[in-house]
C-alpha cells in the first residue's frame, strides 16, 4: 500500500483522525463517539502527535477494539485517559482527572518497556474501528442515564452497519505507516478473529499477535498486572525490529 512520505507520520496520523465521520441508522438506537469533532481534542492529537511521531518511522501497530468514554472516547489518543496524557505524555488538557482501567494498565506497560518516549518510537495504538459508540439510555431512564460503552462487535447489525467504515479505516491507518511485521491485537477472541479476518483481505500484515484486553486483566486479573505485562513485552520482544 502507498504512503505518502511527503508528510511527516504525526502529519498523517492527525489528517487521518482529523477525517473521520460516521453516521448510523437511527434504528440502530447506538451513538457514535467521535471525539474528533472537539477542538480541544484536537489540539492534544496535534501535540501528542507532534511530540511522538514526527519522523517518517514506521511502527509496529497495536489494534484494540473502538474508543471508550473514559479513555480515547475524551482525549482522542488510544488507551490514554486525562491522568495519563497529563502525568505520562506531558500534553496538558482540561477532560478531568478520571481514570480509566486499560489507560491505568497500557501506562503501566509503557514504563516497563522504558517510558513514553522509547515505546511510542516503536509503537502506534489505535483501534480496529477509531470511532467508538454508546447505547442509547432506554426512554424510562433520564436523559444521560444508563449509557454505556459498546464495542463494535456487541450487536451483527452495528457490526453490518459499521463494516465498510472499518475496512476503509484499516487501510488507511495502515497507510498512516504501518510496519508489515507483525500486527498486534488488544482483545484475544472477537477482536481478534476479525483482525484476522481483515488481513485475510489486505495480505498486509505478515503475523497477527493477540494479547488479553487491559479492561478484562484490571477488572478481573488484577492481581496478575505484573505477569500481563510481562505477557506484552514478551511478545514486543518476539518482534524484529
């Protein structure tokens, strides 16, 4: 696939967020979350991006699911909530002080592989579909009341709905300048078998790691935080760089 190298990968990377639209059936009562739209988003992309990426380097990708609320969902970086886009990245931002368990753990990570700035020369995290969604609150519930995170695989006909989006954004996120070495999938079942599937289709990506989500490690293996992680870098290690 062809990438423009007349531009910088931060340069890509931003015109490529900065690009995104999505719209839904309105039967599919689902919303999308697209944190692109907000100007200050915006300019934390741009900062981040500028501060991370901007080189013509290509990087080893890491796929999870669709932005969450509290993560991606406010600030528009992957797995990177407020706190963490503050304290790790240094780009100051105004979205609150909440935490967001996969942020909590990706952090984490990155510091054993060696900090922020060595883990971002090497990787790119991004999502399988870079928009995310929200249920809508059923009408017996206050407006606000109720919505919760959805993953673009929770319901065949949002993922029907959704798939032609995915697959011109997977493309296009490759094109941003992916490595062909390996691709790297946060989500070890659903997510995977249809990263799988896609790549059938593109022939880009030579292997396909998948790796357990940082949401089910932290909410329900919490006490293990240290093996996954070592879990994660012994798979960066696998990969020749």
């Amino acid at each position: 696939m062809a990438t423009n190298f007349q531009m910088t990968f931060a340069q890509r990377t931003v015109s490529f967020y900065n690009s995104l639209d999505l719209q839904l059936p309105d039967s599919l009562e689902t919303q999308v979350l697209n944190p692109y739209k907000n100007q200050e988003v915006k300019k934390c992309v741009a900062d981040f991006c500028s501060k991370y990426f901007s080189d013509e380097k290509k990087r080893i990708f890491i796929l999870g699911i669709n932005p969450g609320r509290f993560g991606s969902g406010l600030t528009g970086i992957s797995f990177t909530d407020p706190v963490a886009l503050r304290e790790y990245c240094g780009i100051k931002n105004n979205f609150g002080n909440k935490r967001e368990l996969s942020s909590e753990f990706i952090y984490k990570m990155i510091e054993a592989y060696g900090g922020v700035k060595k883990f971002y020369t090497d990787f790119f995290i991004s999502a399988v579909c870079p928009l995310g969604f929200m249920k809508s609150p059923t009408p017996a519930l206050p407006k606000g009341e109720g919505v919760r995170n959805y993953n673009y695989y929770d319901d065949k006909k949002l993922q029907n709905a959704v798939l032609p989006f995915i697959k011109r954004t997977f493309k296009q996120q490759i094109e941003i300048g992916a490595s062909n070495k390996a691709l790297i999938v946060i989500g070890a079942d659903k997510n995977r078998k249809f990263v799988e599937t896609l790549n059938e289709e593109t022939k880009y990506f030579k292997k396909i790691i998948a790796l357990d989500h940082p949401r089910f490690i932290m909410q329900y293996r919490r006490k293990k935080v240290d093996a996954y992680i070592e879990q994660y870098l012994l798979a960066f290690s696998e990969i020749n760089f």
